[in-house]
C-alpha cells in the first residue's frame, strides 16, 4: 500500500510539473536544501560568489527543511511546487542532499543537475549502500521515490572518495566532478580566530582547546560522561560542537568536576576547526575535512559495534587510524597523553582528499559558469593532484 502510494504520489508531482516544465530556460542557477531552511556555508559562499563573478547570472537560493510527520510533509508540498517553477527555467540546479522534484521529475536536457553533497566525505554508509539496514530506506522507497536520480554531476574529493559516492548514489564514474565544497576555503587555520575565541570563553592560554564533533544518531543522544572525565582538565577545556538537530544534554557540577566545558551553536563549525588545538570525532565526515588542517584527530568510537550494524562504515578508524581511535574513555585519554603519529594523519589525509583544495568555491563556481555558456572549463585530475599536494 505505501509503494502504491508513493508511486501515485510521484504522478501526481509528474502532472504538475508537465505544463511548468515548458517554461523557458534562462542564464539561471537554482541551489536547493533541505537540510536547513538557512543557507548552508556552501550554499552561501557559492551564491555569494556567483553572483558578485557573474552579476548576468541569475541565482536562486531556496532552503526548506521537511518537518515530522505528515503536516511537516503538508507544509512542505507548496514549497515543492516554488522547486517545479526554479527548476523549469534554470540552467544548473545544485543541490546538497536528495530532492524530491529534482531526482522523480523529467527535466529539460539543458537543465543540468550538480549533486553538492553536504559532507566532504562519507565516513559512514548512506544511500543505496544503506539500503535494507536498520538506519536506511527500503528497496521499494528507493525505487519509487527515484532516490539519487537525474544527476550530472557529483562533487567528489578524490577517486577513493569516488568509488564511495558511486556505489551510494548508484553513478557512474564519468558523473565525478574532482572538487571541493566551497567550505574549504575556510578550513586553514587563523590565529586571530583561536585568540579571539579564547578571550570570548575566557579559555586560557596554558590550557588546549579540544574540539569534540559528534555524528547525529538520530533521537539517540550523545554520551558525554565518560568523555568528561576522560580529559585531564588542567590541560584542555572541552568544546562540543553538536549536530543541529542534537539537543544540548544537561550536565551537572559533578558530571563536568573542574573540566571546562562549552557548548556552541553562535559560530561555525569551520571556525571551530580553525581555532581549536586538536580535535574529537567519530563517525563524522567533519573529521576528514579536518585533517587538512594537520592538527591532532582522535576518533571516540563508544558504540562502534551498535553503528556498524545499524549504519555500515565506508571508513573504519580502528585500521586506517589505529594510534588515534579509541572505544573507551580511557583509551582516549591514554591516547589524549601521547606523542601523536603525524604521518598516519597525512595518509588519512591523502587518501580521501585528492583533489587540488586551493580556490574550492571559484572553481566550482567558474565550472557553474561553464555549463551555462557552453565552455567548460578543464578539471583537474584527482590522481595527478594527490601526487603534487603531498604532506
């Protein structure tokens, strides 16, 4: 009954969109998220870019996130059809993430499709790779709802990365655009962002800002006990940086002892990155992207054994960063009190980032401005960059 649905759901969009689709294509770019409904960084910085570079150029930003349950998805449906309208008369549609009317609908050959995905990695399965898991779709929603359908273009960091992102988005690999999101322009590290951070907490010089960016699990929340009183207070203060859609857990006097701890949603994660010291992860593709700052990486990976059944793993810590992945709130903190292995972060580093990081929103806006006027601009092989980026 639900794949009847949903298949009836699809002609009904189909329908609608028939006499929208023959609305004239014009020199336009549409971006499209549900992730938020603000701009992402990448959302902003490329449409920033593209239309301070190419003022011609139409640029349309649309971000509408899908609420719970049916009136979320009834709230939804108009915003769907302001999609139908963008879509019809765009050149280029980005995306960040699965859009319905992009991925079920029949679109002009001359509207190009670029998939923006919104992490720079996959360190966890998702997609077609995730389907049948506890944490993934059904075969039967795939298919009717045409899931990772009508791409052109797919942004892609390497060609490790790439055989990933093909099996997840069941692509070809002639569909892989070998660039970075635009966000990584923002990713090298600024003194005056750690100073000016410390001096707002009041986190002193003598102590590590240890950054700790956690993966969503969805409803689940986020240990945090034994995490705190693994850190040896007299050198770090602990600064959590949660999902957008985790709550804030409450901690007592006694779960934080004498740890300084800070949770922050008013700044961006990458100026988190920028201005912290070392940094926590776990199955967060944040931590991929910030391995380009070289800074000290450790995966805490309490419930390994729990993700990897319900999620899958592309990346496996435990081999590709041994000396840095934890299970326990004690390996962590032996591992918080040793001399760090630098080179294992540099080949973690090489083998998921490949491309050339240098200029990432210009050159993905200019390939934009590429397919507009027909001129494509040459992309640079993943592989030859990977050799020239080094340690």
């Amino acid at each position: 009954m639900k794949r009847f649905l949903m298949k009836a759901f699809v002609l009904l969009l189909r329908l609608i969109y028939a006499p929208i689709r023959c609305r004239r294509v014009r020199d336009k770019v549409t971006i499209i998220s549900r992730q938020s409904d603000q701009p992402s960084v990448d959302i902003k910085m490329l449409s920033d870019y593209l239309q301070l570079r190419y003022p011609r150029i139409e640029c349309v930003v649309l971000c509408r996130f899908i609420g719970d349950g049916i009136a979320g998805k009834i709230r939804y449906a108009p915003h769907m059809i302001t999609q139908m309208r963008q879509i019809a008369s765009s050149r280029v549609v980005v995306l960040d993430g699965y859009c319905i009317t992009a991925c079920v609908l029949h679109h002009k050959p001359e509207t190009k499709i670029l998939q923006m995905w919104h992490a720079v990695a996959a360190v966890k399965k998702f997609g077609y790779q995730s389907i049948g898991r506890s944490a993934g779709r059904s075969a039967q929603v795939a298919e009717a709802m045409c899931m990772h359908r009508n791409y052109d273009y797919i942004l892609c960091p390497g060609p490790e990365m790439g055989r990933i992102f093909c099996e997840a988005f069941r692509a070809r690999p002639d569909q892989l655009l070998y660039m970075g999101l635009p966000r990584l322009d923002l990713i090298w590290n600024s003194a005056d962002t750690a100073s000016a951070i410390r001096s707002a907490y009041g986190i002193p010089q003598s102590r590590e800002m240890l950054l700790y960016l956690p993966t969503f699990r969805k409803g689940k929340p986020v240990r945090l006990k034994e995490l705190i009183r693994s850190i040896d207070p007299d050198r770090f203060t602990l600064v959590v940086r949660l999902h957008p859609l985790d709550s804030e857990p409450s901690l007592t006097d006694a779960d934080r002892g004498d740890l300084q701890v800070i949770f922050d949603r008013s700044r961006s994660t990458q100026e988190w990155i920028r201005a912290c010291d070392r940094m926590i992860t776990d199955y967060s593709a944040l931590g991929v992207e910030a391995t380009l700052t070289g800074k000290p990486l450790y995966f805490y990976l309490y419930d390994v054994s729990e993700y990897e059944q319900a999620v899958g793993l592309n990346i496996d810590p435990r081999a590709e960063m041994p000396h840095a992945a934890a299970i326990t709130g004690l390996q962590l903190s032996d591992l918080l009190a040793k001399p760090y292995d630098y080179d294992e972060l540099y080949r973690f580093r090489d083998k998921y980032i490949s491309i050339d990081t240098d200029a990432c929103t210009a050159r993905l806006g200019d390939f934009i401005y590429g397919i507009i006027k027909e001129v494509y601009p040459q992309v640079s092989d993943a592989s030859s960059d990977a050799e020239s980026q080094g340690s």
